[in-house]
C-alpha cells in the first residue's frame, strides 16, 4: 500500500482539462460512497478560497455542449439547466482479478436522487440479497441482473438490466444514468489520499472473509478508531458476518464515505491530488464505467449543482433494512431477503422527498424525568428493592416511600408527558398498560409517581428464583 504523498510545489497554472479531470475524480470518490453530493460541496469551497487553482471564468457564453449543461459567462464551471429530478444507479462490481470472464455480479447498489428545483437530494442503499423478479427473467437476487444483463447480451448490458431492475421493483419512474466501479479502484484511491480514519463500532470477527484465490482471508478487527488503507477499507466496507449483516453493510460503507470526504477537503490533500493528477486519471479511466448518455460536462454540471445543496438539511439517507424485509432461505438453500413493498414504498419515499422524515420520539434521555416509587403492597422494603432495580438498569430514581394507603393495583402516574420513559418502565415492571394514568396536579414534585401494588408483590413472590 502506498503512503500518502508528501505536498509538493505546484505550478501556479495548469491546463482546463486537468481540472476537469480533478473534478472527475472528486465525482468518482462520492460515488464510492454515496454519490457525488457530499465531497464536491466541500471541495469546491477550498478550492474557490485557494490560489492554487486558476480563475477559468469564461469570457464568452458558449453553446450548451451537452443536454441540459450550459455556460454561462461569469462562471467557472458548466451550469446544470434542467429542471426535471435526476436519478443516478450506482454499481460497484465484484469483480475479481483471476477472472476471465466479464460478467459480474454487483456487490454494491445505491440509489441517488438530486432535485434541481427544490435542491434536495437523497440517497438509498439496496441490498444485494434482496429476493426480485428480474424483468425478462425468473425471480433471483437483485444483485444478479448486472451479470444476467451482461451474460445475455441484454440491450445495454450488465447496468441497462440493473436500472430496470430496480426501476420495476422500487416503483421508480426512472433511471437517467449509472456509474459503474471496480473495486480494486477503491483500494487505489484511498491508498493515494493516505487512508482514512474509521471508528469501528464492534468488533468484527470474521473467519469465513473471502480470499482472493476462493480461499478465506480471516477478519479480525477490534472495535475503536483505526486508520484503514485502501485494502483494509475495502475489507471494512464488504464485511458480512456482523450482527447487522448486509444492512450493516450499507451503513459501514456510508461511514466509509463519509471517512473519504473528511480526508479529501484537506487543503494540502487537494495540492497534492492535483499533482498526481495524470497517475489518478489512470486509475479513474480504466475503472469507471458511464452510462452512455452522461457525459463528462454532465457531471461536472451536475456536481456545480450540489454546491446550491444544503447538506445538513436537504439530503436524506436510506437502507432498505431489516424493517422492510424478512429472512428466507430459497429452495436451493439460497439465505434472501423477501422485500415487505409496502416498507419499502414508504422508505423510497422519504428518499425522493414524497412524504416527510418520520416522527422523531424523544429518548428516555432527552425526556429526563423525575421518578418517585410508593410502596402500596404493604411488603415492607419493596420500595427501596423496586429503586436500586431501576437504578441498576438506568432509571434514575428521585426518591422512595410507602404509599398512603394499601392499592390492589399497581399505577404508574403521569404528571407530565414523559411517554418513552413510561413505556420502559412498564416493560421494565412487567405492567399492563391499564397501569398508566394521567395525573390531576401538573405542578406535582415529579413527573412519574409508581405505586407498587398488591398485585406487583405477588407477581414478585410467585416469578421463578424468588
């Protein structure tokens, strides 16, 4: 694996092309990740406030030189003039080097959505085992309509079979273009901007990570920050074997992009791809593929236009996960994913900006309430039991006393609207939600008073171990 390279002097100018190039390669490292919004933005505001980049602000308005690209005289960069939504398929294959056939399987699959009228944008990661019908063929994983599309000569390959694929099965209007990546490219590019900084969440232990010869290639990695090169960060991003599975997948490989873009807005690292740009423009052509109908002035256009994006509010990230498919094992002992539609429908929805972002319940946390435990059931020391209880599991209790009274019931009493921490604590003391009622004094001491009852004590006495 190579180091990073040390920043080197550059010339004060060079070529429009070589920019256009380095803008090429800022495309390609979002698309890596998750498409081409998030790295550009950031790039091009260090490249506008640094003097290492020529003014190239054209004269002259010029003809567009592509559909719904134009120059426009004052500035730098093409201007993407549509206004219809673009949707790009992002494909990277597994391909392997032993290979000699050219028909692949594609390992990953994101869907990237920009808005040029309302400049919003989102991202939506399909899983590679997710069980479909293949338009033209039987049902299979979804991930097999690039080799299918390739394997059969299908009108436009591997990507035309890909984008109908996931048009037919997502409800999606249209594809207008895909960019294809090999893998091994991955490695390259990370290795030339010196690796990245990844936080592991778990530790992953996988014996069974494939080699590259159809050998196993063990896994190990603790969890904790870690700087991953190029091949390590690929091994990162593909691992299966962890509690998530596929669905952890997709979001390692988003952390991954993220890790990508906080490496690449370095100002040195800009200075120093712009000085390798010949060597990453080797790399870039001989390992992504466009659609034949995105053109490079396309992209260019189409990155100036994330720019106007405000990504801290207007992009939305997205896994077709565990809560919108179920587990299955085909006849043939295949492990899939059967797609719940409806789920998924309303996933691709908040994606595409067609219904809001869900609600979003306060935390136990963020509720922070004060609790107050009464002991009715006339056992004496339940009270203070019932506490260190809550206590031990992250309930923090205000205080303890007995009851006024003897209660049959047991009641969880709601002063203020606490309704999370509430829930928990039924699951918590095994209550019925009859226990739940609202209280009549709203500037009681506590938000929650618990009275343990008659029948809490029994339940307590008759539960196994007691």
């Amino acid at each position: 694996m190579t180091e990073a390279a040390q920043p080197g002097k550059v010339q004060a100018k060079f070529p429009y092309k070589t920019f256009i190039r380095i803008a090429l390669l800022l495309i390609y490292l979002i698309t890596v990740g998750v498409g081409a919004l998030v790295v550009y933005v950031q790039v091009r505001d260090t490249v506008a406030a640094s003097d290492v980049l020529p003014d190239f602000t054209i004269s002259k308005p010029r003809e567009a030189e592509s559909p719904n690209v134009e120059r426009i005289e004052g500035e730098a960069l093409p201007v993407w003039t549509g206004t219809d939504p673009i949707t790009v398929l992002i494909l990277g294959i597994d391909q392997r080097s032993q290979e000699e056939e050219d028909f692949w399987r594609s390992d990953t699959m994101m869907l990237v959505t920009v808005d040029p009228v309302t400049k919003r944008a989102g991202v939506l990661s399909i899983p590679r085992d997710l069980w479909v019908p293949i338009p033209g063929y039987n049902e299979n994983r979804i991930n097999t309509a690039h080799f299918l599309g390739d394997a059969y000569d299908y009108p436009g390959g591997g990507p035309a079979l890909a984008m109908e694929t996931v048009q037919y099965n997502l409800g999606i209007d249209k594809i207008d273009y895909y960019v294809r990546i090999n893998f091994e490219a991955f490695i390259d590019i990370v290795d030339m901007i010196g690796g990245i900084e990844i936080y592991v969440e778990e530790t992953i232990d996988d014996k069974l990570y494939p080699g590259p010869n159809y050998d196993y290639d063990p896994l190990y990695i603790e969890a904790g920050w870690h700087h991953f090169y190029g091949d390590m960060a690929l091994k990162y991003a593909r691992v299966r074997r962890t509690s998530g599975g596929d669905f952890d997948r997709a979001r390692r490989q988003q952390q991954v992009a993220q890790a990508i873009l906080k490496q690449v807005i370095d100002a040195r690292m800009l200075t120093q791809l712009a000085a390798r740009a010949p060597e990453i423009w080797q790399v870039v052509e001989k390992s992504v593929k466009l659609g034949p109908n995105l053109r490079l002035d396309q992209m260019v256009a189409l990155a100036n236009l994330a720019t106007q994006i405000d990504l801290d509010n207007d992009v939305r990230f997205r896994v077709i996960d565990e809560r919108c498919t179920l587990d299955a094992v085909t006849p043939d002992n295949a492990q899939v994913l059967i797609p719940l539609r409806s789920k998924i429908r309303d996933v691709r929805d908040e994606v595409f900006w067609l219904k809001p972002e869900p609600e979003q319940f306060p935390t136990i946390a963020d509720e922070n309430a004060t609790i107050s435990v009464l002991n009715g059931s006339g056992e004496a020391g339940l009270a203070y039991a019932t506490s260190q209880y809550l206590e031990a599991n992250g309930i923090s209790i205000s205080e303890y006393s007995t009851a006024d009274r003897q209660y049959e019931t047991s009641l969880v009493i709601l002063n203020r609207e606490k309704p999370m921490t509430a829930v928990q604590l039924l699951s918590m003391l095994r209550l019925p939600q009859s226990a739940v009622v609202n209280g009549e004094n709203p500037t009681a001491e506590h938000d929650i008073v618990i009275i343990l009852g008659v029948d809490y004590a029994e339940e307590l006495s008759s539960a196994p171990g007691s």
